[in-house]
C-alpha cells in the first residue's frame, strides 16, 4: 500500500511539472458580458452564484427591467431593490402589471389549477421541497396553497385605503405607503409602462418574490377594465407622491417614458376618479369643519378629487415620452380631462394617443351630414377645440392679447399646462 502510494505521488509531481505554469487563460470582461448579454434570465441568476466575476457583471443586466405587481409580496421585493444601496442603481425599466402571477379564489380552484398546469413553479414550503410531488397528500397540497395568500390579488377595495388610512381590514397594511418613496430611490429609472396580460409562468422563466424577469405577454382584449383602471390610478398617485417627495429635497423624478392602456375616463378628471375610487373625501369630517357648514360637501368633494387628479397628472411633467390608449369610451365625457392630463406633460419629444370611442354598430348606418360630429370623433381636432371658437377678428390677435382675454389655452376646460405643473 506505502508503495502505490508512492508511485502516485510521484506521477502527480510529474504531471504538475508538465503543466504550464502562471494563472489559466481567460476571455476578457468585455467578452464575458457580451456572451451573458444572449443568455436568459434563469442562466444569468445561476451565473450570479458561480464566482464574483459573473455576480459583477451579471447583476446590472439581471435587475435592468423586471415586472412587479399590486400585492403585498410583490411591493415587498421592489421596496427590497429600492432600499438596496447598489441593486437600485440598476433598475431603469418597470412593468407594472394588473394581473397576479397565479390567481387563486379557493383551494378548490387550485387543486383545478394544479390538474390543468401541472409544470407550473409552485414553489412549495421548505417543508415540501423535498418531497417528489406524487406524494403529495390533501394536507400537503393546503400547505402549499397557503403560502399563496399573499400572492392572490387584493380586492378592488384596496382602493379605500388609497390615501394610506390605517384599518386592519387594510391588505395591503403600510406596503403602499412605502412605494413612493421606494419609487422616489430608483435614481435611474427612465422607463414605465401599464400591462393587463395574464402571465402564465413557464418552468423556464425565472421568478423571485413574485417579481417576474421576463417579456411581458399580450394583452387580452377587455380584461377587468374596472380593475386595470383602479390600480392606474394607484400607480398614478404613488409616481406623484414620489414626485412631490423629490421636490422637496431639491430634485426631479428621473422618469421619463410612461406607457399605459385603460378604457373609459378611467383616472382622466377628478369626475372619473370619484367614480372610480368611491372614497369618503374629508368634505364629511375636518375639512367640513375647517371650511365651515356655509360650503356645500359636494363643491369640497370636487375639489378633494381635483387636487388627486393634479396629483396623479404631475408625474408627467418630466416626461419626454408617453404613449396612452384609450378605449371605449365617448369623447365628450373624454375630451377636456384628457386634455389637461396632457397638458401637464410640457416636455415632451414623442407623444402617441390612441382613442377607441364608442360607435354604432350595424351592417348599415345612417346619420346626418354633421360637422360637429365628424369634428367629435376626430380626437386631433376635438384636442383643439376644447377651449373657445375662435371667429376671423382673433386671428389678427397676438398671443399675449389672447392670453389677457382668457383664449391663450387650448386646454380650457382642464386648466393650463403651468397650473398642473406647479400643482
């Protein structure tokens, strides 16, 4: 035994004296990336964990873009990014998407689910996770439904507590209110757009904490509008407060494309936002109180609504471009709000707005020659004459003279452009 020993000590000092001598070979770092910029998002998460080499140079590219969602666990990772002192340098793209990654509304719905699309990622409890998934017993398969509880989708009531109220019954707890300014420290984010599709997984794609790293899926037509519009407005209205939060230490939101779809007024005018949230304004209690029983609660109703709506509109006052569609929906109810939603939008280099309003449908349709209603349903040309009509005798007029007689806007019915951006 001492002898073979020996003899292969000795054959590995040779074959060591044989190696050439001086650190291996290696691709230089511009390389590397290149070859990790073609490689998906799963191999790049795997890439992370080899050495620090590839954790340097494949954590910028892994956490560039990713998609988070309204849910507890989801805002949980992004406010997670945004608190980390390096990890939020990276961020510059958001996808904000309506739809939960898995939708469940009882175990028996999931048990369905689970028939249906076997090979999704469940993820189960550490528990389980060894476990091969043909044992699976009816207790172990609620265990894993409950740790879905925060993944399923928070009801539409979740609008009630918008304004960050305290209730118990609030699922969403202090997760919004932290979102602001969790949107506040994402220093490089240039890019966020709105999307209803509904994700199905794949074993390949790469998940964590509910944040999905991968190409967004195309977007049903017609999918809960009621509900896409409400979680609008909710991002609408974290972007401003980020925004306001920015201001008051010296600084600008760094956003500068924003793309959504929505049908109806959705969020456009303080009308449709009161129509849409249905909250209790403060006209009820301490602004009553404060403005005295001499003003009505509907006027202090309209103007809570307004100031949200200024609110929701002042994140795109920094926008170079923005990209809204719209549908369904008629454009005198649309027109005006719409208006002073683009307004406030004063920088802006690529503008792209699509309304779908509604028409009659038939296989033979009648009506009356009517310029006013060709006008109507040329949105371009209802943009431009929302303020007052303009006869021969102004034309001759100069811009400061329009502007001393009120005319100087073609945004009349939604206020200027600099009244929305100072809001």
């Amino acid at each position: 035994m001492a002898l073979c020993s020996k003899r292969k000590t000795a054959r590995q000092t040779k074959l060591q004296a044989a190696l050439p001598h001086g650190p291996p070979p290696s691709l230089p770092e511009e390389m590397v990336d290149h070859i990790i910029s073609y490689v998906d998002r799963d191999t790049q998460q795997q890439l992370r964990l080899c050495c620090r080499q590839f954790n340097r140079l494949t954590t910028p590219r892994y956490f560039r873009s990713f998609r988070f969602r309204l849910s507890k666990l989801s805002l949980d990772g992004l406010i997670m990014i945004a608190n980390h002192e390096i990890l939020s340098d990276y961020v510059q793209e958001l996808e904000f998407n309506v739809h939960q990654l898995l939708w469940f509304f009882d175990f028996d719905h999931f048990l369905r689910e689970i028939q249906i699309q076997p090979n999704l990622p469940w993820r189960p409890p550490p528990g389980l996770k060894h476990l091969p998934t043909q044992t699976f017993t009816p207790h172990h398969l609620h265990q894993i439904y409950t740790t879905y509880v925060d993944e399923r989708d928070t009801h539409a009531n979740y609008t009630d507590h918008l304004l960050s109220r305290a209730a118990p019954t609030n699922p969403l707890g202090g997760t919004y209110a932290a979102l602001p300014a969790a949107l506040a420290r994402l220093r490089h984010l240039r890019a966020l757009r709105l999307t209803a599709g509904m994700p199905q997984p794949h074993p390949d794609h790469h998940a964590w904490r509910a944040l999905l790293f991968r190409p967004s899926d195309p977007e049903p037509p017609g999918d809960r509008d009621n509900q896409k519009a409400a979680h609008l407005s909710c991002l609408l209205h974290a972007l401003g407060q980020a925004r306001r939060l920015l201001r008051s230490r010296s600084r600008a939101l760094p956003l500068r494309s924003l793309a959504f779809a929505t049908t109806g007024p959705s969020v456009f005018g303080g009308a449709a936002l009161a129509r849409l949230w249905n909250l209790d304004a403060p006209s009820t209690t301490t602004a009553a109180a404060a403005a005295g029983a001499a003003t009505p609660a509907v006027l202090l109703d309209d103007a809570f609504y307004d100031a949200q709506f200024r609110l929701l509109c002042a994140p795109v006052a920094g926008l170079t471009r923005l990209d809204v569609r719209v549908s369904g929906c008629g454009l005198r109810q649309l027109v005006g709000p719409l208006a002073a939603f683009l307004a406030a939008a004063a920088g802006l280099e690529e503008l792209g707005v699509v309304v779908e309003s509604e028409v009659e449908t038939g296989w033979r349709v009648n009506f009356a020659p009517d310029e006013g209603w060709l006008r109507e349903k040329d949105l371009l040309l209802a943009l431009l004459e929302v303020g007052e009509d303009v006869d021969e005798a102004d034309e001759e007029k100069t811009w400061e003279e329009w502007e001393e007689e009120g005319k100087g806007t073609v945004f009349g019915a939604g206020g200027t452009g600099d009244e929305l951006a100072k809001a």
